[in-house]
C-alpha cells in the first residue's frame, strides 16, 4: 500500500485536486478518472488525507512570507523575466517579437465612451499598465507614473464593404500589432477602435510582453468586461482593491531569491542541466542566419476524440498526467527528427502560485527546462515514467526563474538560437472566446500576425471536442510543408503510442502510409531487364562479332581493333587455364597504363577466374599485404615491375618475357564454366583502421551495370571514352566496360597525360574525346575550353559544385554519379545542368534500390538525416576473409520479399528532398561539432563559392593543439588582389551564424588531389596557430587599454587579455548592459550589445569602436566640406 505522500502524488500525477474547505475534504477531477475504484480508496484514506493536508498547511503558512508593498521612492528593479526582455530590446530595439497582440469584434450597441472609462479604471488599477523603462547608472529600473490618460482612437471603415473591409481590419490589425514600442518613454498598452458598422466594432489591444502575459490577458478582458457591465447599470468598480502591485512583486523576487534559497533552487537546476546543452537540430530548409530571426508561422491541427480519449485512458493507466503524455510524444518525435538522445525542451508555467499575485497584470510567466536522455531505445512507457520524475521535479523547483538559470549556469551564447533550449511545448485548456455584456458580445479574431521566438513551439488545447494544436515554427528555418508533414507526423506518432505503448521509441511509426509507399517503393521502382544470364566478357565478344575491325583501344600510337584485342586476349585466358584459372580463382594485375591492362582484365575473365589490380606506385608494405591476403594463384606483371615486386610464392606471368609462349596459344574465345553468380574482381579498399578490405565483386552486378551505363551515358560505336581513373580504383571499370560492351573506342593515356591541366586539355582535343568520367576536383583544375566533340561529362568521388556543373554541362551531358565499390562501382547517375538542376543528387540507378534509414534500419521522413542503405543488384559479396565487417555493413534487407535479399550500410548521411531525389551530407563517422552544432560543410562552401572572387574552396574540421575543433577554409583564386581572410569572415558573417564561420582562411594555388582524383585533405596545410593560447596578452592601443579596464571592472577580476571573450570569463546579460553603459560613457560612438556579441574580446571590440569613430570623422569632414561649397546659379 502506498503511503499518504505517495498516494497524494500518485492522485497529482492523474489531475486530481484536492483541498480543505474547513474541515470538509474537497475534490475536483476529470471524470474519467474518478473511477469507483479510486472514489473507494479516497472515501477509505478521507481523514488520513485530511490530517496530511492540514498538517501541510501549517508548515507552508508558517513557511510563506507575505509579499509586501514597498516604497515607491527609490528605484524599483525589474523582475528577472522583465530583466530579460528588457536585454532582448536592446539587442533589437523596435522589434514586434515580443509583442501581446489581441483583437477582439464587439457585436451590438458600443457605448464608446464607458469602454474608454473601462480601460482607464484598468490603467488605474495596475500599476504596470503605466509603467516604463529606463537605467540607472547601466541597470534597468521601472519608472511608474501616477496617472496615464488612455483616449481610443477611433477609425471608421465604414466606407469599406464586404470582404475588402476584412482585408483592412486584417491589415490594420498586422500594422498595429508590428508598431514598435519604445521602451523608455511609451505607455506599453495600446488601444485602437476600428468602426465597421454603428453595431460592429474591432478593438485591437496591444501590449508589450514585459508588463504582461498570457493569464494577464485574460484578467484585462475579464476586469473589462466586469467594469462596462458596471458601468453601463450606472455603478461604480466592483472590483477589490489589488492586495499588491507588480512592481512589489518585482522587489519580493530580488530579495527572496538569494542565499540559502537561491542555492537550495539552483543545486537542483545544475544537477539536472549539468554537462554541456545540447542544442537541438532539427533539419531545416533553409541555413541558419547570423541573428535569430523571428518570423512566425502556424499550423493548426485536431486530434479527433477517439484518440483524444485513448491518451487520456494511457495516461490514467500509467499513473501520470496528459500533459507528460504529450511531451513525452513530442520529445520521440524530436528523437526521430533529429537522432539526438538528449532532448531539453522548455514549456511555460503561470508561476502564480500566490494568492497575492493571481489578479495581477503582469510578466510572471517562467518557464521550467525539460531534460530527457532517450538513451538505449527505451519503451515509450519507460520513457513516461522519466518525463514523470523530471517534470514533478521541475515543478518543486519551479521558484528559480529562467533568465537566472541562464545567468548562473553562462551557457554558450549565440545570436542564431535560443540558450538552452530551442523548441517548447505547452498544453492548455482552451481559451474562451466569446463574453457576453449587455446589448453587446465579445469575440476573439484569429490573429494574422505571427512571431516565433523560438525554432519550433508545439501548443495543444483542452476542448470539448478533443485535443487541438498548433506547431508555432521560425520561418526563417523552416517551409510551411515541411511542419505541414510534422503534423502528420506527430498525428501518427501518437496513434502508434496508443496502440502499442511497449514498443521501443524506436520501432513506433511516424510515416503515414503513402509517405512509406513513396520512399520504400515509388521512389525505388527502378526494374529494367538486363542480361542476367552472362557475364561481361561475352557482351564484349558479341562486339567483336559485330565489328571486328572497329578501333577497340587506343594508347599513343598504337591502335587495337576489336578483332586483334579479342585474339590477344583469348590466347592469354588459354595460357592461364593451363596455369589452373577457373571460376573463383583470383589473378593479379600489376602493370602501367597500357593495353596489356585491358588484355589482362579481358583474359581473366574468359579464362573464367577474377582480377585484382595491383598499382605499381603502392608502397610495397601495400602490394605484399593485397597479394597474401587475396591468396592469388597468378600475377601478371611485366620483368621490370616483377623485380620491385615484394617476394611471393605466386606464379608470375610476364607480357614481355613470357609474351612468346602466350602467342603460341589459339586465338579462339576459351571456353569456361563461369556464372554470373561468379567473382569477376576483387578490388581493396582503404579501411578505416589503415588495413585494406578486399571487396568480392560477382559478375551479374557487372553486366547490370553495363548495360546501364551504356543507356545513361549515351554511348555508341561512334564514341571516344577516355580511360581516366586509376586501374586499381573501381572508378576505371565502367570507363572499360561501357566502351568496350558498345563497340567504342577507349582511349588509354601515361598518367604524366592525365594530369588536369594542358596535357589532359591537348589528349582530349587530339582524340575527340566524346565521354570523359572524372573528379569534380580535377575537373575544377582544368581551364575551361570549348570542347565541340566532349558529349558527355560525368563526375564521381565528391559532389561538384553548382559552377562547376553549370561550365561544363553546356550543350552537353553531365552526370553526377555516386555508388561505393560494395556496390558495383554506381547506384546512382542523375543528369545535372542543361536544363535540368543544378543542385548535385542522387536517385537510384536501374534495378538499385536507395534507402535512407535511421540507427534502428527505420525509413526516415524527407528531411530528415540517416544513413543511406542501399539494395538491389550488384551488392558484393562481402569483404575477404573478414566475416565479421561483412556482417556489420550487409545487414538483411526489411523491406524486400526475395529471400536472402539484403542492404549494404553505406556510412553516407543523407536526406530525401520533397520530390524524392537524395541529398549528400557527408560521412557519418565524421560528423563535425562545433561548440555543441553539428555542421554540414558542404552548405558553408555552397556560400563561400557565391563569392566571385572564388574559384574553389573546401571547408574541414581540424584540431587545434588544444583538441578543440574548428573550422578551416582553403580556398583557391584567380582575382587580384586574392581576397583576404577577413573579407571572406565578413562575407560569411552576412550569411551564416557565428559557430558556422571557419576561424581561418588559408589560399592556396590548386588544391592537392589524390591518386584517385579527389581532394586530399591529410595534405591540407595546417593554419598558423595565431589564436589565443590563454596567455595574458597586454592592450597594444589606448582603445584597447580602455575597453580591457572597462572589462574587469564589470567582470570584478584582475585583468583581461586582449583575446579574452567577454562571455567566456563569466559575463551575462545584466553585465553586458553594464559594460556597453561604461563603454558609451568611455566614447562618443554609438556601440550596442549585438557588437559585443559579435566582438567578445577586448581586441575584437576595440577595433569595431575605432572603426566606427573613423567613420564618424570622415563623415564629419564629408559634412565641413558639403557645408563650405557656394551654390551659383547657371
């Protein structure tokens, strides 16, 4: 049996009030709780209850100090709530954010006059309605007038009709609400009397949130409706005389908070909130701006009251409230948006836990911090036990408020988001909205304007008729449509729950049906038929029978017909029978770019074994580990190459020494009992670990793969394919394939030839190269040259750039391709510019299915981040004797009927556009943070490339030798003078918030590249190490010496480097206005909070206040100049 505390809090948990009427116990509670189970243990533990609650009484009245009314002489200080807003006006005076706007339609006989006394008696009553803002030696105090006159201004529209006449009260009503208030002088409320007809009115009401809030809004109404009743039956105010005002609220909180109570609230806050804040990512369409922008968006949705009724019998059942039900839905849903296990979320609460405060207007409003860790893939029951604990916590410690838990625990402060949380979540009961009065009835009209002071808010209401809400979002973040799927989302979600409240979070759905459809199987339908029942070889033989004289390859001056490549090739595969090659039998390739290369590949195949290319330039620790590991029965080599060879047992086959008895063998195809089922190549792959995985590649993903790219790419008899790639790299093996299964030419080059630039330039001019496949990076190398016979540009290994797609796919195809070597070298090949986008995606290629899942291989939403998985034909077998990473990356595949089917865990983040085409976002195992945001550098380079000064850039994430992490910008570029690194910070400064700026700009003349063509940026240059290593640095200048004495003053320390940042060291909100009061005292120039916010550091801020007096000087010689000059008439 629980004990009375433990039955009392169980009771809480279910919405159950109870209370002492005298001696009489009282209840009030939702009437599907009362059961007559629980009536039954209320009515058996009645005078257990009631003794508990009497003796809880007498501990808390002689614990609650009355809040006193205090003199009105001195200065009154601001609540900490009002303390914050207060700050947030400085950093964007005349802003509308936090502004309460209301607008209410007054059907029937308005007596304007009493409504105007109505609002005045209210004025009157609440000293906060005549208050206003000022500061005192740098600190904010309320000024309180003795009187404020109010007098409604009155607009008629009566000369409007209809439907224009509601667009003028919506417009009006938008104007008014976004009308900024000045703090220091305006009265904070403001009416308006709109006039539609003499029996129709709008009152637009407009208050600024620092001497009001939501409850307050409902007082004011309320208070008016009570007072015109009055006023109009001839009697005076029945309203009580106000026990206190908010300005004694305000001096009560100051002085209550601090000592024993204030370390009492905040020992529980910091436990709770220790370690560093997650910042919540949801993924956003659009980047996130230098400064937090608040345009606001809307969107309503009702839960019907069948699922209504099914949270609330959930909640019952677990013991806990609707409101933790909710919450701990939305904090799932934010799991599944954002793969964050640690999930704050904040939500409002009245704060009027005192009976002198109830009927005040006024900021009392705090808001508590909710902390889950969702770590280990809890049951959503589980999980509500959680939100339970940490919400009835929250509630005991609800005293501290919000700004002072900011100010204490000095989170990492950023213009660009919210400190400590970035979403909220609030349930309700509906508001009312409509009052009646004599001859007249109240309305509430849907407000237009919006603001979100937040990235996302998840509002939900109370009402008859079930559950409804509204997601609240930052239109500067996200799309309409993007919430509109959130909805639908968290629609599902919740019935998920419902249904099955066991499952792991996890495992609940949040795609509605024909959002799954589309993702798993309309984006996917990508079945063509293909020759299943050969291997590549044998394509390439039915060329030769078709054009035997045709030009096969070509290698400088030498030139093979398909004819003499077919016979060169068959005699070496006979040669290799002899030597024990068959199916499954693994042969080396180790030679330099030459015929003999494809003679190798073709020869292996026919003889019915697999290659493994073998690069001459790789370290010979490299070669010796490939050969023992893939245990090769043969190596073909050459007598020069075979010396620097490392030592093997494996039979050596040399083009040039051996080349005599190889001739000797038939020229006719050899025969073979080879499969498509059959290892056609096994190609290593550098491992994360620094050893090698030998991929095992069959042949029927082979032939899918030529046909394919021989109908993407366009290719026929008539075309010139240049062989590009590294033979060792599984890029070069469509550049063969699709040449020589088409009855083209393939153009082979020394690699000193393929280097980007002149050489490369002059090879494909030379030889009418019509496809090229090459790296966006050496592509970007090259000049661009009008190439008339180039017909096809394809691009793979890193995304390319829009300018790059945009030069090079002029009048001609250009592809971006994308697919690991586990499955068949391609799985995705999307055209790009010439008229189709030219933002770089992917979309499944033919029989390839592409899915991206999140940890738990659940589909995710588009948008949304996971890991790409890929499907279909082609996938390998796996790695080489490494049965343990082959089960770790080719897992069974979910969503596949054919048995055996399975996925190949591509370690790639990615999301689905709305359309269905993917976006990379780079590796998942190297994921960047920076101070706590995770970065996609691929969006910081998008915008450093829009700079015209720009050729090319990369952005990584380096570390310093501190370990921390930052972000460094190389760049290349052909202007003069080539841009500076602070031109480039500023550049990015108007676009991107502050942790989203690389700390260093470093030029270079052409980035480094990779035997494969890639960017290669272990060979980065590492920037100089300029930044502070926290040594005391004295002031170089008198702004500085003055601005580093301004800092310690304020901070109450020593001393201050010059690169100390300001926040760092200790410094809030409250001491931020301190230090821009001494700092304007200091100079004449105008310097605001969003500089210091911007410059932190005593350098940073002393060379913003010299800039600034510079161009106040030069603009006042501008000025003497203008003011000189004689104005003659011509």
């Amino acid at each position: 049996m629980k004990t009375v505390d433990e039955f009392l809090s169980y009771l809480y948990g279910l919405e159950v009030k109870l209370w002492l009427d005298g001696d009489r116990l009282r209840c009030s509670a939702p009437e599907e709780v009362l059961t007559p189970e629980l009536t039954g243990q209320l009515q058996g533990r009645k005078q257990e209850i009631i003794e508990f609650l009497k003796e809880a009484t007498l501990i808390v009245d002689g614990k609650l100090e009355p809040i006193e009314p205090v003199n009105r002489d001195g200065n009154i200080p601001l609540s900490f709530a009002q303390q914050r807003l207060w700050f947030l006006e400085q950093l964007q005076p005349g802003s509308f954010t936090y502004h309460i706007p209301t607008a209410v339609r007054l059907t029937g006989s308005l007596n304007i006059p009493l409504l105007e006394k109505s609002f005045n008696e209210i004025i009157d009553r609440h000293e906060t309605l005549r208050t206003h803002f000022t500061t005192v030696n740098g600190e904010p105090v309320q000024i309180i007038d003795s009187t404020l006159n109010l007098s409604i201004p009155i607009l008629n529209l009566e000369v409007f009709e209809g439907k224009e006449q509601e667009s003028e009260v919506l417009k009006l009503a938008t104007q008014e609400a976004k009308k900024p208030f000045n703090l220091a002088k305006d009265p904070l409320l403001r009416v308006t009397l709109l006039k539609l007809n003499p029996t129709d009115h709008v009152v637009l009401l407009t208050l600024h949130h620092i001497i009001a809030d939501g409850w307050s809004m409902e007082i004011l109404i309320k208070e008016l409706t009570c007072l015109y009743e009055a006023f109009s039956n001839g009697q005076t105010s029945p309203l009580p005389p106000l026990p206190i005002q908010y300005g004694d609220f305000a001096t009560w909180q100051r002085q209550r908070l601090q000592g024993e109570k204030l370390d009492q609230q905040l020992a529980y806050w910091k436990e709770q909130l220790q370690g560093s804040f997650p910042v919540l990512q949801l993924p956003t369409d659009f980047v996130r701006s230098r400064i937090q922008g608040f345009r606001g968006g809307n969107q309503t949705f009702s839960l019907s009251t069948q699922l209504t009724e099914q949270l609330k019998t959930l909640a019952q059942k677990e013991g806990v409230t609707l409101f933790m039900t909710l919450l701990a839905a939305f904090k799932v849903l934010l799991y599944r948006y954002s793969g964050q296990k640690d999930i704050i979320v904040g939500s409002p609460i009245a704060n009027r836990n005192r009976t002198e405060i109830e009927g005040l207007i006024g900021f009392f409003v705090n808001t508590l911090v909710l902390r889950t860790n969702l770590t280990g893939n809890p049951s959503f029951q589980t999980l509500l036990n959680q939100v339970q604990k940490v919400t009835w916590g929250a509630y005991d410690h609800q005293d501290l408020p919000f700004e002072k838990l900011v100010e204490e625990l000095h989170p990492e402060r950023d213009l660009s988001y919210n400190p400590l949380f970035q979403v909220k979540f609030r349930l309700e009961n509906a508001p009312t909205d409509s009052y009646s009065l004599p001859n007249l009835t109240l309305s509430s009209l849907k407000q237009a304007n919006s603001t979100a002071k937040l990235d996302l808010s998840l509002d939900m209401y109370e009402t008859a008729n079930g559950l409804v809400g509204g997601f609240e979002y930052n239109q500067d973040l996200f799309a309409p449509e993007t919430i509109e799927r959130m909805v639908g989302h968290f629609c599902t979600l919740l019935e998920s729950i419902v249904d099955n409240p066991t499952k792991p979070i996890s495992e609940l759905s949040i795609l509605m049906e024909t959002e799954k459809q589309a993702i798993l199987y309309d984006w996917n339908n990508t079945n063509i038929d293909y020759d299943e029942n050969s291997c590549f070889h044998q394509l390439f033989e039915a060329q030769v029978e078709k054009n035997p004289h045709a030009v096969a390859l070509i290698f400088e001056n030498q030139l093979l017909t398909y004819q003499e490549l077919n016979q060169k090739s068959n005699q070496l595969a006979h040669y290799l029978q002899k030597l024990g090659v068959q199916p499954e039998v693994k042969v080396g390739i180790c030679v330099e770019r030459s015929p003999e290369m494809i003679i190798a590949l073709l020869a292996i195949f026919k003889a019915g074994g697999a290659y493994l290319p073998l690069d001459p330039a790789y370290p010979q620790e490299r070669l010796a580990f490939m050969v023992s590991d893939a245990e090769l029965s043969v190596l073909l080599t050459t007598e020069t190459l075979a010396e620097t060879l490392p030592q093997t047992e494996t039979q050596i086959v040399c083009f040039d020494r051996d080349l005599e008895t190889i001739n000797q063998e038939s020229k006719d195809n050899p025969l073979s009992n080879v499969t498509p089922q059959n290892l056609a190549y096994l190609i290593y792959t550098s491992g994360s670990t620094g050893t090698p995985k030998g991929v095992l590649i069959s042949h029927g993903g082979l032939v899918n793969l030529t046909e394919d790219k021989i109908r993407v790419c366009k290719v026929s008899a008539n075309s010139c394919i240049l062989q590009f790639f590294s033979f060792s790299f599984d890029a070069s093996i469509p550049e063969i394939i699709m040449a020589l299964a088409s009855g083209a030419k393939l153009c082979l080059a020394k690699l000193e030839t393929l280097i980007p630039g002149p050489a490369l330039l002059n090879l494909l001019q030379e030889q009418k190269i019509t496809h090229i496949t090459i790296t966006p990076s050496a592509l970007a190398n090259l000049t661009f040259t009008e190439l008339p016979d180039l017909e096809m540009v394809l691009v793979g290994g890193e995304a390319p750039s829009p300018d790059l797609i945009e030069n090079w796919s002029r009048d001609r195809l250009f592809i971006n391709a994308y697919g690991p070597t586990e499955v068949t070298v391609n799985a995705s090949m999307v055209p790009c510019g010439n008229g189709h986008p030219t933002l770089p995606t992917i979309l499944p290629s033919t029989n390839k299915q592409l899915y991206i899942l999140d940890s738990h291989l659940q589909p995710v939403p588009v948008g949304v981040l996971g890991e790409l998985h890929i499907g279909g034909v082609g996938l390998a077998r796996g790695y080489l004797k490494r049965p343990d990473k082959t089960a770790d990356v080719f897992v069974p595949n979910p969503f596949s009927a054919i048995p055996g089917s399975r996925l190949y865990k591509t370690g790639d983040l990615a999301c689905y556009l709305p359309d269905g085409r993917i976006k990379l976002l780079g590796r998942l195992d190297n994921q960047l943070k920076i101070r706590g945001f995770r970065l996609e550098t691929g969006e910081i380079e998008t915008l450093l490339q829009q700079n015209t000064k720009i050729k090319a850039n990369v952005v990584i994430g380096r570390e310093d030798t501190s370990g921390d992490k930052r972000l460094v910008a190389y760049y290349v570029s052909e202007s003069d003078p080539i841009p500076v690194a602070s031109e480039l910070r500023q550049f990015l400064r108007e676009k991107l918030p502050e942790y989203a700026i690389p700390s260093a700009f470093i030029p270079l003349d052409s980035f480094p590249l990779t035997p494969n063509g890639k960017i290669d940026t272990k060979s980065l240059p590492a920037p100089d190490q300029a930044r502070s290593t926290g040594e005391w640095i004295a002031p170089r200048t008198a702004t500085e010496e003055s601005v580093a004495k301004i800092f310690a003053q304020v901070l109450e320390i020593e001393k201050v480097s010059i690169n100390d940042d300001f926040f760092e060291l200790g410094g809030h909100s409250l001491l931020a206005t301190r230090l821009i009061a001494q700092l304007l005292e200091m100079s004449p120039v105008e310097i605001t909070i969003i500089d210091l916010f911007e410059a932190p550091t005593v350098a940073g801020l002393a060379e913003r206040i010299d800039g600034k007096q510079l161009r106040d000087r030069l603009q006042t010689v501008e000025e003497e100049v203008t003011e000189e000059r004689e104005e003659i008439e011509i």
